[in-house]
C-alpha cells in the first residue's frame, strides 16, 4: 500500500515529548507569551526567516490556535506549540517558546513542515530536538512518504538544521518570495521515508 498521509478528514491528536521538550496542542493561556516572543520586539528577527511576517495582533495567534485546535488535516495541517517541559530552558516551566507544524503539499503521502522559536531560545539545539520528532511522528504515525522544507538560501544556520536532521537539497527557486521589499531565494530540502533513521 503506498503511504498516503493522515485521513484529510482527521484532527490533531497528537503530542510528542523528547528530552527537554513538550510539543503538543497550544491553549488559550499560550497565547500571550507565543505573541511576545514573535509579534513583540524580536519580531522582525524571529520572522525575517520565515515565509510569514508574523502576527499583527494577538486576534492573529488566536486565530491560528483556534484552527489548530478544530481544523481538518486537509484545511490546516497539524501544528503544535514548543513548550519548556523542564523549566531549564526558559524562565517558567511548561511554557510555550515557539511552534511547530507540518501540512499537506498537493500529493497524498507529501508534507511541509514549518517551524518558529522565540529569539531567546535560540542556539541551544531546541529547534533541531522538535524538528527531528515531528519528522520521525510523520514517518512513523503519519503515514508520510515524503517531508519537505523551504529554506531562505541565505539562511544558512535554518540550512544546517534541515540538514542535520536528515534532509537534502533538491533544488532551488529563484526569487521565490518577497520578503521585506526584496526577492528572496528559497532552497527546497526534502527527506523521503526510505531514508529516515528516526532519533538516537
């Protein structure tokens, strides 16, 4: 049988947990300290690697927890929040530092994945322990074939991520997005199921 992705009629009930880390479902208690750290004063720095330029209010995170939270797999993908688990890493134990997500592409059994982490976060390898969990969820629950990720091609550390989690370039689009009134290039990266090896 060929590997063809979650049912597109199905929600998200799923929550992962790695070392430090606890990805699961946002609540509606996140949604101040998620907008904080991406729509307050880093903004510009946590989205200027982001397709996205990031919420203009808290109604926006609201909204985007709300879906995440209700919406069928094929409207929205499944997305979770990063949260602290131990309280070694951010101020508060159990609270939320960045998100996480993975969606349809047009092919049953394809998906992106998508992430963000609050610039106080970052440098530590948090991004790299959720990164890996949500790939080895959708190779191993998620019944994914193939899991891809766009990168700014300037973007080298976001680069070395996806490539250290066991992803490969497998080309590049020119002027693939603007992105604060410049054309920007995306390096398209992938791994396929056949390939993964799930996390030591």
């Amino acid at each position: 049988m060929p590997r063809a992705g979650p049912d597109p009629k199905s929600r998200n009930t799923y929550s992962l947990a790695t070392v430090r880390l606890d990805i699961v479902l946002p609540e509606r208690t996140d949604a101040d300290g998620l907008y904080s750290l991406i729509g307050g004063s880093d903004r510009r720095d946590v989205c200027a690697n982001l397709i996205w330029d990031g919420p203009d209010s808290i109604i926006d995170v609201l909204n985007w927890m709300e879906k995440s939270q209700t919406n069928a797999y094929r409207d929205w993908g499944f997305h979770w929040v990063i949260r602290d688990r131990s309280g070694d890493i951010s101020a508060t134990e159990g609270s939320a530092i960045g998100a996480i997500g993975t969606r349809p592409r047009d092919e049953p059994g394809r998906a992106d994945v998508g992430y963000w982490l609050g610039k106080p976060y970052w440098g530590q390898g948090i991004m790299s322990e959720a990164l890996e969990a949500v790939l080895d969820l959708g190779f191993t629950e998620l019944d994914y074939y193939k899991m891809e990720a766009e990168v700014f091609t300037q973007n080298t550390r976001g680069r070395r991520l996806v490539e250290r989690a066991g992803m490969t370039q497998e080309g590049t689009i020119r002027h693939a997005y603007r992105k604060y009134g410049e054309w920007v290039d995306a390096a398209m990266y992938a791994v396929l199921y056949e390939e993964w090896s799930p996390p030591r």
